[in-house]
C-alpha cells in the first residue's frame, strides 16, 4: 500500500494506530493511503472517494476534489457519526479544507498525520477507519 506521496520527517511506522467511527453496515474496503479525496454528501455523507474511487452511494451533493500536494497530508479531521458517518470535516496541514453531511450523530476529531482511510459502505458511509500518527 503507498501510503504518502513522500515520507513525512518523524513518521515511524510503530507509532500509526486506526481509530473508527460509525457502525458495522455495508461492505468493508481497505485503508488507502490518499492523493485526492471528495466527499458526496446530504444530510449525511452518502460516500467518500479516494484517489478516484467511490466508496458509498450516489446520493447527495459532490464537493471538488481535493488533491494533496506532495509535501501535504491530512492533519484534522472532525467526524459526526452514529450507525453512519453524518459529517466529516477534512483539514490539510497547509489549511485546506473539504466538508459535507449534516449534524446528527455524536462528534470525534482526530489531530495528527493521517496518512490512509478505509471503513464500511453501502449505500452510505457507514465506517471511518482512521490510521495516523495521534500523538
């Protein structure tokens, strides 16, 4: 698996941990290290995609896809979630931004270097699986 698009100074391996968020429904698909990311989005997030490929439903508005520069990473990200994903808010260390979904569900952030994303979907986002460097 490519995890970045270059090694981040001080990223060791041992320290990468997953977080998830949301409920166990739809299909699993594997973490994936991100080169570009876009969200489709309602009152919750219908699907995710990444690096070109959609995990979810068709449903919803799609946002631009945001493509990360070889030096950039995902540095915050907020979730709202309960047996779904409800909003995720997605922040670069270089302060760009992509957000959609609603505000039910119960909020988590993860602040770190986040370097892939799987989870669970079906017709939604059902799972988040974060895997970073939280410390």
């Amino acid at each position: 698996m490519e995890v970045l698009n270059q090694p981040i100074t001080g990223l060791n391996i041992q320290d990468l941990i997953t977080e998830e968020f949301g409920g166990g429904g739809g299909s699993p698909f594997l973490q994936t290290g991100i080169r570009t990311i876009a969200l489709r989005h309602g009152k919750r997030v219908d699907a995710i995609i990444i690096n070109g490929q959609q995990y979810g439903g068709d449903g919803g508005e799609l946002t631009n896809t945001l493509t990360l520069a070889p030096d950039e990473y995902i540095a915050r990200m907020e979730i709202r979630h309960g047996a779904n994903i409800d909003r995720l808010v997605i922040v670069t260390n270089k302060n760009r931004i992509i957000q959609g979904g609603g505000d039910g569900g119960t909020l988590n952030t993860v602040e770190g270097i986040i370097v892939a994303l799987g989870g669970r979907s079906g017709k939604l986002l059902d799972q988040l699986q974060v895997l970073g460097d939280f410390r």
